[in-house]
C-alpha cells in the first residue's frame, strides 16, 4: 500500500501563505498597540490587516527568512535521519520514524505558535522602543473649528489615527467622521 500525500496546486500555497503573513502581520500589530493598552481589533477592519503584507516590508522579510529557515531545517533534517541514523534516533529520545511521524504534526504547530508568538513579541518590543526613541510628531487639524490636536503617531489604518498626546492620552481620532476624537485612556 503506497502512502500517498495530498496534492495542493501553486494557487493553494499562494493563498495559504498570504494568509499566513496576514495572520502574523495581525499579531505583530497586537502586541505593538498592546503596549499602549490598545485592543487594535477594535479599530482595524478586516481591510487592513489583509493589506499589511503589502504596507509592512519587514513582515515580508520576516515572513520570507522564516520560511527558508524551516526549509534549511527540513533539509538537515532529512540529511542527519539518513547518514547518522543511530545518533539522530538517541536525540528523538528513541521514537521509531512512525512514532515520529504521528506527533509530528503536533510537534510543528506547537513550535510555529511559539515561535510566532516570540518574533510578535521581538516586533512589539522593538516598534514600541523606536517609537519612544524618536517619535514622529503629528498635527491634526480639525476641518470643524479648526482645532489643532499635536501628539506623537502611534499608528494609523483606513479608519483612525492613533496619536499620544502631550498630557499622555492616548487618541484614536476618526478620518473621516463628525465625531471629533476617541479618548482610549490617560
């Protein structure tokens, strides 16, 4: 009986890996707006986060090096099971290639999400860190009264700009709306 593989054609895997980016692109954006106390889910649309690969070159990166990194791995893998078979088994802890096999799949969904949720860590650290470090400085003007609202951008999509302003509030003011501006917290 031959083991057969399922067969996905080029336009799966496409799909499949931009949705994946997004899907990282999301949590990236999470745990950044997460150090301002910011749910970004309540202030993004769909839209925005499908648009992220396109808008953020280093989650491309990101994306891209991951990607080849578990193909290196695969790679050694598939290189060290064939020509040190006994010292490969010992660092499997002993499994047979059929155990090994069947808890793989587990095995590489729990390392995905871990890793994911580290590189997402890594990027909110390092986003909210340059934002600290040199912040740009933003002026609003409301069209109404002619208000001006000054602050630091913390981010921004189709529908907000998220702004802290000089008293440490954090804004998230409307693009094109008659409400003049959402206090997040101060």
């Amino acid at each position: 009986m031959s083991e057969k593989k399922p067969f996905l054609d080029s336009q799966t895997y496409i799909t499949l890996g931009y949705l994946t980016v997004v899907l990282i692109g999301m949590m990236f954006d999470y745990k950044y707006y997460n150090h301002f106390d910011i749910n970004i889910f309540e202030y993004a649309d769909i839209l925005d986060f499908l648009l992220a690969p396109v808008k953020n070159f280093e989650l491309i990166l990101f994306a891209a090096a991951s990607l080849i990194a578990v193909l290196i791995f695969f790679q050694v893998d598939k290189l060290w099971q064939g020509r040190w078979p006994k010292s490969y088994k010992r660092f499997n802890f002993g499994m047979s290639t059929n155990a090994l096999k069947k808890y793989r799949p587990y095995i590489i969904v729990l390392s995905a999400l871990a890793y994911l949720n580290l590189a997402s860590e890594f990027y909110g650290d390092r986003m909210f860190k340059r934002f600290e470090e040199a912040p740009k400085e933003i002026e609003i003007v409301f069209q109404s009264d002619e208000r001006v609202l000054k602050g630091k951008l913390i981010g921004k999509n189709a529908d907000y700009v998220i702004m802290q302003t000089d008293d440490q509030a954090v804004k998230a003011i409307p693009v094109s709306s008659d409400v003049q501006e959402i206090i997040i917290h101060r």
